[in-house]
C-alpha cells in the first residue's frame, strides 16, 4: 500500500475527527477507495473504536434511483438509526466514473436529497471528515493521469495542518475585524463589500480534508460591483465558463456566462436569497495549483477567492446579524494570481496572489 | 451484466425475503459482489424500500481485527441500532481471497464474533437471506474456473424453488412422523437414530440461498454406530478429511482423520455438546453436484446426507424433547451416490441417491 494512503488516513483519524476509544464510527467509503477503507479500519481498530463500512457505490445508488418513485421517497430511518447511534463519521468521495449519475432524474436525486434530510442532520451533528481518494474517474475529470492526480491529491492532503492552521490565522486576523473588503483583477472584477460584525473561520481540515481555506459571510445588502468569475464552474454535471455577475445593494441585477448561461440564471432564480452572496473565502492551500473541477479542492486553491450565491454558514454569521438564507449554496472562483489585489479597509492585503505578511509582497 | 445477476437479485427480493413498500433493507456485500448489489438496489428501488449497503470487505475486516485489542472490543451499538431499524437483510458472500482473514488471531476472531452477540441477534430476529455470488477468490477454493464457477452457483441458485420445495416435501412426509433412521455406505458407515418427536424442515431457499435441504435434529442420545464422512471437511480454514466417528449411547467415543484429526479432537472437546449430534440434513440440489468448500452448497449437494456436531436449530426440537446445546455447529457430508442406502423405520427411502418416490429406484 502506498505509505501516503497510511499518512492520509492518519491525518482523518487523528486531527479531523480524533476518534477515541469506545468510539462509533461510520466509514463511507467506494470500492474505488478501498485502500483508504482499510487503513482507517486499521487506526479504528489501533484506537479502541468500532468501525462499520458504508460502501456509497455509485452504481448501486444510480440504480436505485432509476428504480425508485421520485413520490414515494421515505427517510431511510435504519441508516438515520446508524448515524444517531455513531459518534464519527468519515466521508471518502472516489469514482470509478464521476458521470455515473449522470441519467438519474434530477427531481428524483432531489427528492432523495429531501427525504435524507434528517440522516444528514444526524450526520451533520457528529465529529465528520469528508475527504477524497485520488480514483481513476476523479483523475479523469481533472484531465490529468491517475499517477499526477494522486501526488495532487495528496500533496493537497498529507499537510503539516498545524503549519498551515497559522499560516491562515494571519489572514484571519486581518479579515475577522474588519468593515470593507475589496476585490479587484484585471479590468472585469471590481467588487466591494461588508463583513462588518461577520466571523471569520480558519479550514483547518477537521470537516474537510484537505483544508485551506478562510471565510467569512458578507453581509447581504453590503455588495456592490462586479466579478467575472474567471475559474470554471461545474455544477451538477455542466460547467458554466466566465460566469459574471452585477450587484447593487447585495443583489446580482445583471448576469452572463459564456458557457451554459441558462444554468446559471436557473441557480440564480431558485428563491431571493440564490440572487445574493452567502460567503467570501480565501484559498490559501498552495499545494492545491490546479483546477480540478473538485470544489473540495477547488475553492482552496492557493493565490484565489470564491464567493458563493446562496445560503451562509451559520458560524459565520454575526450575532446580531442575518444570515443570507437559500436552497443553493454555490461557489464560484476568480483568479488572483495577476494583476489583482485584495485590500481590507483601505489597505492592501493581497497583490497578485502573495499576502502582505508574505516575503515579495509589494504594497 | 450477465441476466443471471438479475435472476438471482430477483429470488433474493421476491422469494427469500419478500421485500415490501417501506420496507428498510440492509445489503451486505463486499466490492466482489459489486454487480449482484446494483441489482439487488434496483429491485429494491422498484418495491419502495430503502436500500443501506454495507461493504462487508474482509481485507477491511482483517485490518481492523489485528489492530483492536481482543480484551477491549464492544458490542458496535451503530451497527446493532441499524439491524434493529431494518426489516430485511440481505448477506452476499463473495471474495476476490478466501483466505483473506488467515492471519487473524483466532482468539480475536472469537471475541468479535462474541462481542457482536446482540447485532447478530438483531439481525436474526428480521428477514434475512444469506447467499453467495461467484467471485474469483471462491472458484480459486472450489478449485474451478471462474466461468465454470459462476455456471455452478447460478445453476444451484437461479431455480424453480417451488417445484423444488415439492420435490424436498415428498422426503419431509417420510421423515417428519418417523422414529428410526439408519443410514448405511459402503463398509465404513453404518448409523442409527432416532427422529421421533422432532420436526423436519424444508429448506427453500429463504434463509440460505441455494437452499436444497431437507433437515432435523437427532434425540440426542439416540445415535448408534459408526460414519465416515468421506467428503472433506473444511473449517477455520484446515481441512479434515475422512473423519470417521464412532457413536454410542449418542455421544462420540472414537473419532479419527487421515488428516488435520487434531483439529477434529479440538472441535469434539469444545463442550459436552460438541460431542453429539445436532443436526441430520438430506442433501436435495441435485444442482449442486460437486463439493467447492463451502457449507452453503455442499451440505445441500444431491445424493449425500450430513450430520452436524454440536447445537441443533431450535426449530427442528419438538416440544417435549431436548436440544443439544453448544458452541459448535460443524456439518460433515457422506456421499450417498455409490453403495448407501437410507432406511427410515425399517424401509428404504433412498438407495444409491435414489429417492424411492423418484424413477429409477429399486428396493
């Protein structure tokens, strides 16, 4: 077994979701992933914890959606019964075929989605980790080779997290107390915005693996401008290019895409809070160096920023602020790597792509 | 994907455990078995239940078992909340290694599998099929092909069970209200006991697919004389060949092996029930017509019997009689082909594999 397979699953059972003896743990993982399945058996078992092992088969899951009545979808009560009675649940994401899905009707998935409701709750309320194993398909979608994916995947995963963790918590510093942020790159993104009394987080992978992340909310009236989202957006199974949105008072008034542009108006039609921005983040993972249409890695990405239509993170949300509430949470990357700057209230942060606490910024 | 899945995914749902609307369903099945679990979601998809689908891999379970402490393991309380959720579980054994779990120490083989007591209980009390699908690992332990393997296994699986149910009910009538049973092969088996007070079942295909028997439990202290049981006896993965018992007052008073007859004695010392006989089975899947190292199939070939050491099904123990009690169940197989006969009160019901309700037979 690759050693990096043995790192990476130490890294999910010991800083992500630090099991415990005694410990009830879920591990969800597809035969894709299956050395990673059995490394975690192996720590589960070193720790004193009971594991039980999910196989989230794409296949069989497409085949019982084909099947199933999109009407008659009840709570799946034995897996939510599984989940309460758990303690940790690791999430492992790995294709043979990422379009495996691909012909289940989306009002069936939707449906699905619904009725999982309370599962996810039950899951969403334990210690969790959702990661990803570097799979023939997943590789295929990125457009690289298996071999090249897997060093991407685990030089992006198999960090020294506490290095990073501090490395972040400077950015954090800077944006937690801040008013304004502003965004620019290039002559088509200019957008300003509050996070005036909004938290900031430092993604340390715990509940993602990799991390590398930190965001915050904007508060929802605050945004004006516009960005071209120049980083490919790939929603349920289409990519939408160069994605640009105008805001005037927190509202996308103006929209386009060169590719795929009735996707977009569709997400951004959903309900009134699909039309404002739910979070601001901050990619500072640079082992993550490529788009790979992977937001787990995606919005990581070192030297860009995401901004995501739709719901809020709730931690994120001030006390005596509102969260931008939606059924859509949606992130979409610019590019900051030239020609680009961040500046929080006034000051300049970031100029393209290297911070101002870094060696070689230029203020 | 080869029909016969679909055919066998079909008996599983439809025969075995008639699966129902609303109906939870647990599938359990390692990555081997991957084609008969996406149709076995399918069918469940289209009866309106909803599918769990346990990996159920043993290189996972081989991990996880050499790390824990044999001392320290819990009952999985997540495991026995989603058995006791469900309504109907479906176990499909399948290996690419058979061997796979050979290097577990037995002491905490025995201490998971007691620790596990209340699932395994849970798991008993629903609806539940056990069967087999033809992975590599288990043709490589038939010592066959895998083509010629998946022909085996579908033949003895994808059946008529109804017209076989009528076939296994004609040696039920003869068995169920009789005292004695002898059974004669060759010079080396020559075995009486009596089945008075007990019940004889029919076992067609709903617990263990195949099925193909027809079976009850000896008064224990009936048995008299002498077997060899000339087809190999595998177990804890050592094979036991030629075991020859020596009955008297019911219990085992000698016993021998050509090989491994260590482990015979260790079987016969577990506990005072390990000595006697719980269970006389009449081999009836003619479609089982070789013996491939698996209980599932060999104690149902065509033209043998078994006998079992150790505990007797409670269904099979009449009222007023008592079980043998043990920790043991260990089957072993006489073929019954060549020069054997099967006398039940004094007349012959089976002579050379010939039933005498079947063409052919001669008294």
């Amino acid at each position: 077994m690759d050693p990096r397979i043995r790192e990476h699953a130490e890294i999910i059972v010991e800083h992500s979701t630090g099991v415990q003896p005694g410990d009830n743990v879920v591990i969800s993982a597809p035969s894709a992933a299956e050395d990673l399945a059995v490394a975690l058996h192996e720590l589960v078992g070193d720790r004193g914890a009971s594991p039980v092992y999910l196989a989230s088969d794409s296949r069989a899951q497409r085949a019982y959606l084909r099947a199933a009545d999109a009407d008659g979808l009840e709570t799946p009560t034995h897996t939510q019964a599984l989940y309460e009675a758990s303690d940790v649940l690791i999430r492992v994401r790995a294709e043979h075929n990422a379009t495996e899905e691909s012909d289940v009707d989306p009002a069936t998935q939707a449906a699905y989605s619904k009725s999982r409701k309370p599962v996810q709750e039950a899951a969403l309320s334990k210690r969790w980790c959702l990661t990803q194993y570097p799979s023939s398909g997943n590789a295929q979608l990125a457009g690289m080779s298996t071999e090249a994916y897997e060093n991407f995947v685990w030089d992006a995963v198999n960090k020294d997290w506490e290095a990073q963790r501090r490395h972040q918590a400077r950015m954090v510093e800077i944006l937690d107390p801040a008013d304004e942020v502003r965004i620019k790159s290039g002559d088509t993104t200019d957008v300003r915005l509050s996070v005036d009394g909004m938290n900031t987080l430092n993604d340390n992978a715990e509940k993602n693996l990799p991390g590398g992340e930190v965001f915050t909310a904007p508060v929802a009236d605050s945004v004006e401008g516009e960005v071209l989202f120049d980083m490919p957006l790939y929603h349920q199974g289409r990519e939408i290019t160069d994605a640009h949105l105008v805001f005037e008072d927190g509202e996308v008034v103006e929209h386009a895409a060169a590719e795929n542009e009735d996707l977009l108006t569709e997400v951004l039609n959903t309900d009134p809070g699909a039309s404002r921005l739910g979070e601001l983040g901050i990619g500072m993972n640079r082992d993550i160096d490529r788009f790979t249409y992977n937001m787990l890695f995606d919005e990581k990405m070192g030297d860009t920023v995401h901004m995501a239509i739709g719901r809020a993170y709730d931690a994120c949300v001030g006390e005596d602020r509102e969260a931008n509430e939606s059924a859509v949470h949606v992130d979409m990357i610019v590019d900051m790597s030239e020609d680009s700057v961040i500046e929080v209230d006034g000051e300049t942060v970031q100029r393209n792509g290297t911070f101002r606490f870094e060696d070689g910024f230029e203020a």
